[in-house]
C-alpha cells in the first residue's frame, strides 16, 4: 500500500490487522474489569481526541462496569514528527475531581501527552488515574511513563490507521500501519 507524505508516494506495511486489533482490546477490557474503581463508583473514561476515539469506542463496548465518557483534545504533532509542546485545545472536565479516571491513549511515544494530562488530572484532583494505550513505544519515552494497559508495544516507527493519523489523514484504515522510509 502506498499513501502521500508532503506530495510524495511512501510504503506502508501493516503491522496489526483488525483482527489482532479486536482481540486485543476484548484482552485489554477484560484487565480492566477484573479492577473495577475502589468505592465502586463509575469509572470516567476520558477519551483523548482525536486519535484514541477508535479504540475507546470499541474498548468501552467490553467493559461490564458503570462507565461515563469525557474527552480532551491535545495538540503535540505537526506532520510525522512530535512537536515537543503539548497543547490543550480543549478544557478538561471539573466535575472529573474525586473521580476515578481511564485516560484511553492512542499512542504513547515520547510520554509527553501523558506526563501533561498526570499534572492537568492532579491539580483537578481527581481519585485515581489509570492510562491504557493501543500503542506504546518504549524505546521513544523522554520520561518514566508506563500505562496501565497496553495493546501492542511498537519501535520508533511511525504508524497511521485505527485512529492514528498523519496531518488528519488515514484514521479510518482498520489496521495500524507502519510508514515505510
């Protein structure tokens, strides 16, 4: 498969199908269950937009647990490359302090974006804060950072599809793709 990047053909070459994507999340919702919230109260899942939208829709259909859905949108790349500043393009939730919170990450590459929402989510106050992720590149953390739950840990590759995007492109491929060269 070929796509555009900056007006130039490049390979992309699939590294997990839709299948492995879907039993892997039934996986990843059936850790989560088996630790429901402390006090037994809802369990928020604040979805990170736009590229985890995918995944918390299909992982939150797995939980058997009282769930209330919220999101926030950050910023952190322009093109393939990671910007270094993490942007907050829209508030987080108030009423999320003294709740119990499943931030649902796409992707966790440098660490950044979640390092960001740890601080933004303590200083709201929240209960507990767990991180789950469909893709994790430990090789690439500039910080300590460890999900909760992780689908499938990649390299430094830089991927596309099921959400992840380049420039707002290709989030509706049902496989996560690598992009070649």
């Amino acid at each position: 498969m070929k796509i555009k990047v900056g007006g130039q053909d490049r390979d992309v070459r699939v590294l997990f199908s839709e299948e492995q994507i879907r039993a892997r999340i039934v996986g990843i919702a059936k850790e989560i269950n088996a630790n429901p919230t402390p006090d037994g109260s809802a369990l928020v899942v604040l979805v990170v937009l736009h590229g985890a939208l995918l995944f918390a829709a299909d992982l939150v259909r797995h939980l058997n647990m009282p769930t209330e859905i919220e999101s926030v949108r950050i910023r952190s790349y322009h093109g393939t490359q990671s910007t270094g500043k993490i942007e907050l393009m829209s508030e987080l939730p108030l009423r999320l302090k003294g709740r119990h919170v499943l931030v649902v990450e796409d992707i966790i590459d440098s660490g950044r974006s979640i390092v960001f929402l740890r601080e933004e989510l303590n200083q709201i106050g929240v209960a507990s804060m767990q991180i789950a992720a469909l893709l994790d590149k430990p090789e690439a953390h500039a910080s300590d950072i460890q999900a909760d739950y992780v689908g499938f840990k990649i390299g430094r590759n830089f991927v596309i599809g099921y959400g992840l995007d380049l420039d707002g492109h290709y989030r509706n491929l049902p496989h996560v793709a690598e992009v070649l060269g």
